[in-house]
C-alpha cells in the first residue's frame, strides 16, 4: 500500500494550523490612491505598486497551501474615476498580463476574468481570453480577477439569463434553487470564498460577490493595499482560524 505524504508547505508561519487554512480567498484591493497620495505621488504609481503586492500574495498562497484567491481589480463603478486613471489601468492590465502570462504558465496558476468583459478595450480582451486559455490546463493557485465586475450587475444578469429560458420552455418554476443559480453567475464552477479581506479600513463589500459572499469570515486591516504582505496575511489567517464557522447554525460552544 502506497502511504501518501504530507503536503510540504513553503515558509508556512509555524503558529497557523495547516488542516485548518481557507481554501479560497478573496481580496478587495483598496487604498492605492492614498497610499501614492500620502507619497506625494500620482495615483498611478499607487496602481503599479499594487500589482507587486497582487503578484507576491499569489505566491504567498502557492507556498502557504491556499489553492484559490480572487481579487477585485475594477468594479463597475471604477468608470466613473478620472479618465486619465481609467484609460492607465486599462493599460496597466494588458501590460501586465502580456508580460507575466509565461511566469503563470511557469508557476502552473491557472487565471480566470469575471465580469462585463465584453464592454472592455478590444486588445485587452484579446490578452484577458489568451491567458485563460493558455492556463486553463494549469493545475496550482486558481487565480480569479474580477474586472469591470459588479455583484447586483451579476445577480441582474443571471435573473435574466434563467428567465429566459423558463420563457423558453427550457426550465420550469420548480428547477430553480441555489444549485441551478449558482451555474449562471459568472463564478460558475469556483468554490465560494471562505475568507474576505479588505485593505484600508473600509467596512463594505462594495458590490463585490454579493451572492458568493453569504458565509465568508471578513477580515478588514487598516494597511494600504500597496503595503500588504505576507506578515499582515498571516495575521488574517490566524484571525481566520481562531474562528468559529457556523453557516447559520448553533455553535459547538
């Protein structure tokens, strides 16, 4: 008989419990303007060091054992930010997937974009439907980048969608339930999160996965999303785990 080994994590902090780590997080990057701002710098540079940020914690949950994470890198109400801002991130998200797509593929992350991406610049929706191709074989961290993305937006369109085929004689009043809910939302086939986290100090969703949301831990930190880092990461995790999960029913204390 084969006995199977452990999973051996990487740099793992020896006070988090391993068997009892999230295996989907998800992340509302919040604070790069002020934290460029506080600098004396343009937003833009707060955008760009974000990206780092983004980039080390997909490798903190690779290391850590932590198959899923989701960010929030542009809802539906970031159109309404200054132009000049709007057209650099556009800009920012092409560059950045053109130039760390091989990376990915190294690293064996396989991406996925959620939202509106049809209303997206044409050369970004070539990169954004090239990368999940190109990875949708990769095996490690599920990466999920929610873009041009909105949970009543999502809710909206699902609604519509199984309306639709009701009319259409394809389902019936009674074939509606969560299950068959869940498979027209955007997130279809990736589990819901069981942690959020959210940078800055700001206590609100803000539209993001409003239906996947329903049962995660949240986890709010003061920190600037361009100062996140492994350390404040291991303080939401223990937080995390120092947790009593309940889903709605009686606690065990």
């Amino acid at each position: 008989m084969t006995v199977k080994q452990p999973i051996v994590l990487k740099d793992l902090p020896t006070d988090l419990d391993q068997t009892r780590l999230p295996q989907h997080i998800a992340v509302i990057m919040d604070g790069n303007g002020r934290w460029a701002k506080r600098r004396g710098l343009p937003r833009i540079m707060g955008h760009q060091r974000g990206v780092d940020t983004l980039k080390d914690l997909l490798r903190c949950c690779r290391d850590w054992g932590i198959p899923a994470l989701t960010a929030y890198a542009f809802s539906t109400e970031n159109w309404g930010r200054p132009l000049e801002e709007v057209e650099f991130l556009m800009t920012l998200f092409e560059r950045v997937l053109r130039r760390e797509l091989q990376e990915m593929m190294t690293e064996n992350v396989r991406i996925r974009f959620v939202g509106a991406l049809d209303v997206l610049p044409p050369s970004l929706q070539l990169e954004i439907y090239r990368s999940m191709e190109d990875t949708e074989n990769n095996t490690g961290v599920q990466f999920t980048v929610a873009t041009n993305y909105g949970g009543r937006q999502e809710i909206v369109q699902s609604c519509r969608a199984i309306a639709q085929q009701v009319k259409q004689g394809l389902l019936n009043l009674d074939d509606i339930n969560e299950t068959l809910f869940e498979n027209f939302l955007y997130t279809k086939g990736i589990p819901d999160p069981d942690l959020l986290i959210r940078t800055s100090g700001e206590m609100r969703l803000s539209n993001f996965l409003l239906w996947q949301l329903a049962y995660a831990e949240i986890y709010v930190t003061q920190t600037l999303w361009p100062d996140f880092d492994r350390h404040i990461l291991r303080d939401a995790l223990l937080n995390y785990q120092q947790r009593e999960r309940r889903f709605g029913k009686v606690g065990k204390s």
